[in-house]
C-alpha cells in the first residue's frame, strides 16, 4: 500500500478528543439548561445566535486575510469524495456544495460558543478575582498577559500581521525577509512554535 493511502491515525485520536471535549462541554450546559427559574438558558442561546452571527461573518472573509486552510480542505474532501463515489459507482458533481459547508460550520461554531459562554464569564471572574488579590505590578501584568493570550494566539491566523511584521519583520528602513512564502513549512514551524509559545 502506499503511503499516501495510508489512514492518519493522527486524525482519530484528534476526533476523540474533541468528541470527549464537547461531550464534556455538553453535560455542563444542560445543567444550566435544566434551571427552571435562572436566566442561564436565554443566555446561552442569546450567544449561541451571537457566535452563529459572528462565525458567519468570519467565514465570509477570504483566504488572503485569514489563514484558516478551508477552501483547499473542502477542495481537497470534494476531490477524495468524488473519487470514492466513482468507485463505487456512483455519478456526483460534489457531495456538498460549500455554501452547505461553511453554514454547517458555523451551526457548529454557534453550538462551541453556546458551549464555552459559561466557562468563559467563569474565567472573566477568576481573572478579576485574582486582580483584586495580587497587589505588586509585576504579578497584575503578567496575570494581564496570561487572559491576553489567545487573543494573541488567534491574531496568528491573520496573514497580514504574520506575513508583514513576523515572516518580514520591518527593521529601520530595511526588511529582513524570514521567509517568502506564508505556506512553506519553515514558515508553518514558526507559527507553530509562536503559538506554543503564547500557551
């Protein structure tokens, strides 16, 4: 068999975390859900609909501003569906059109973002609770830094501002180039070790 035949296993144990994640994130939102008196229940589906809002409008944006890889992910599954479809016999133009995609992923992105909105106000608190106790600068600006950091990880995915000031950091009047081309592997690494590195 050839190795690009070859199943990623990669692929599997990924699922399988995030199914156990969002199984998690599941039960704890049907607690909430099961409050006959609280407020808890409107405000998980007022941000379901925000996020639903928000990740439609995400999706709009083409490639060349974010880096999100989904218009050669779906060329890439339409491709290996067609052929699978052929070989069994089976004549389709493509199995999804990628309208019916992008609106299936943000349905998806809405269902996450109802999921997190509690463990994300949970988190503002924390975060305010810990400033109200640390009474030394250093302590409130790393504590600053630490509730900064996914957005910082998030602004990774922008090409703009990776491409521009992290692959070809501008010094003086000269740019010294780290790398060409955004998709190269090199490049990929560096992303890869920024975004460890903001975690």
């Amino acid at each position: 068999m050839k190795p690009t035949q070859e199943m990623n296993i990669s692929l599997v144990w990924c699922l399988l975390v995030l199914s156990f994640a969002i199984k998690v994130l599941f039960s704890l939102t049907t607690h909430y859900f099961k409050v006959e008196d609280g407020g808890e229940r409107s405000v998980c589906v007022t941000f379901g609909f925000f996020f639903f809002v928000k990740a439609m409008a995400v999706l709009i944006v083409t490639e060349n501003y974010l880096e999100f890889g989904l218009e050669t992910g779906f060329t890439n599954f339409s491709d290996s569906a067609m052929q699978f479809l052929e070989k069994q016999g089976l004549e389709s133009q493509s199995p999804v059109s990628k309208l019916t995609f992008k609106f299936f992923l943000a349905i998806f992105c809405s269902f996450i973002g109802a999921f997190l909105t509690f463990p994300g106000l949970r988190l503002a608190q924390m975060h305010l609770d810990a400033l109200n106790l640390a009474t030394e600068k250093i302590t409130q600006t790393l504590l600053h830094i630490n509730f900064l950091a996914p957005l910082f990880m998030v602004l990774l995915w922008v090409k703009p501002i990776t491409k521009d000031y992290i692959m070809n950091p501008p010094l003086g009047k000269e740019s010294i180039p780290f790398n060409t081309r955004i998709g190269d592997p090199t490049s990929q690494t560096a992303s890869f070790l920024l975004e460890k590195t903001v975690l």
